[in-house]
C-alpha cells in the first residue's frame, strides 16, 4: 500500500468513525437531560461525516489518473475495495468506543453548559485536565452489555434495513460513481456526478426514516415511557446496521460500477 491509498484509507476511516461515534452524543443527551444540546452535537458531527465524504471525491479521482498514468487501472477495484474495508474497520472500532464516546459526550455537554464557548471547549480538551478526561472516559463494552442485546431493540427491522441500505449507498456512491468512469471513460464526467444522485437519496432515507424514530424514542425515554438501557441498545443496532451497511457496499461495488456506467450512457 502506497502513500496516497493509505490517505485515503485513513481518511475514509475517520470519517466513518465520527459517523458512527456521533449516535453516542445522543445516549449522552439522555443521560445528562440535555436534549438540545446533544442533537446539536450529533447534527455537527453527522454533518462533518456525510459532508466529507463528498472530499472523498478528488482523493479517489486522483487515484484514479494515477493509475492509469503508470499503466495499473487493473488495480483500482482491489484499491477501492481496500477503502472500503478501512470503512468497516473503522464501523467495528466506533461500535466498540460507543461507551467511551458516551462519557465523553456527556462531558463535553456539560463543560460547554458551563463555558457556552465551542472553541474554549475543544482548546480545553489539549490541556493536561482534557487529556486526563479524555482517558478516564475510556471504557470497553462489558459482557453483560453484549447479553442484553438479546433484549428488544427498541426499533423494527425495517428501519435497520433502511438504515443500512442509506449507509451502503453512502458508502458506495462516490466510489462506485468514479470507478464507472474508468470503465465507461466516454462519459466518465457524467458517472462521476450521479454520485450526488445516490448520495441525495441516502441522506432523504437517513431524515426521513431513521432520524425522526430516534427522536421519537428520544423524548419516549425523557417520558419515561422507554428505558435508557432500551434506547442504548437501539443506538448499538443502529451502529449494527451501519456495519452491515458497509459490507453490503462492499458486495455492491462492482455491479453499482456497470450499473451507473449503463445509465451514464442514457443520462
């Protein structure tokens, strides 16, 4: 692996990363009873997540040119495939600090409850104080937790699915847009913009299916009509789904590719 794949990779896993730890902000909100405060929260890094995928675009374009200026486009589906398993990677180790972001979500809640100040708070978490925060709110799922997902889920399967259907396309659009450029180089432009395509009707699937039953659960649980140990094992399904979600983008990648090469020539 080159330089410029492994940027790509861990680009592609930061970003996914921060998607996945952001539905912690929302079982901090619960915790803490700042409701407001946590969407806030959640909206930013959500909004960071799918916003950067779009920066996605030129890394993976260029890769693109790279290869096949030195004669290897025969790579490019191993490349991307590559990618994508940094995606799923980074889903497995998001799920696994869900715990550890929850705590420091509600921290980071409460210090800017204190201070009303984005900036103070981020600066205070490179102090020595932040820092010490930062590695006391680390925490591995425990056993028990693992059990209790054997409990309801707290939501239906069809919004599971939905949701790992909106994050394979997510997932793949971008990738699968510019990959059929390469294998349909005439309208290799028009490809690569359907990705916005894709990627708009993931992000109406996302607000329109997924984020409302979160929020209903939401105030359910500041009702006390649902658990928090409820609405935190619909959170862990939620980042479940996603995972799956990356897998199925995964599978999808190469007939995406022929699929949106076919439509780009009748676009």
């Amino acid at each position: 692996m080159d330089a410029q794949l492994l940027t790509i990779c861990l680009l592609t896993a930061l970003i996914n990363l921060i998607g996945t730890l952001a539905y912690a902000a929302r079982i901090a909100g619960v915790r803490t009873r700042r409701i407001a405060m946590s969407f806030a929260l959640f909206n930013v890094l959500v909004l960071v997540s799918r916003t950067s995928n779009g920066f996605l675009g030129p890394f993976l374009a260029k890769r693109i040119e790279s290869r096949l200026a030195d004669g290897g486009g025969d790579s490019l589906l191993w490349d991307f495939r590559l990618v994508l398993l940094a995606s799923s990677i980074s889903v497995v180790v998001g799920i696994l600090l869900v715990p550890t972001g929850q705590r420091l979500f509600a921290r980071a809640i409460g210090y800017f409850q204190e201070h009303r100040s984005t900036t103070r708070m981020l600066l205070h978490s490179a102090t020595p104080s932040g820092l010490r925060t930062i590695r006391d709110a680390i925490a591995m799922p425990h056993a028990a937790q693992l059990k209790e997902l054997a409990k309801p889920k707290g939501v239906g399967w069809s919004v599971l699915l939905a949701n790992c259907l909106a994050q394979a396309l997510l997932t793949v659009g971008v990738i699968a847009s510019l990959y059929a450029g390469y294998l349909n180089p005439e309208f290799r432009v028009t490809a690569s913009q359907l990705s916005a395509v894709i990627n708009g009707v993931a992000t109406i699937l996302l607000f329109a299916l997924i984020d409302p039953q979160l929020s209903v659960m939401t105030d359910d649980v500041m009702d006390g009509k649902v658990a928090e140990a409820t609405f935190r094992r619909t959170i862990v399904w939620i980042s479940f789904s996603r995972l799956a979600g990356m897998l199925l983008a995964q599978a999808a990648l190469l007939p995406s590719a022929y699929l949106i090469a076919w439509v780009a020539n009748y676009v």
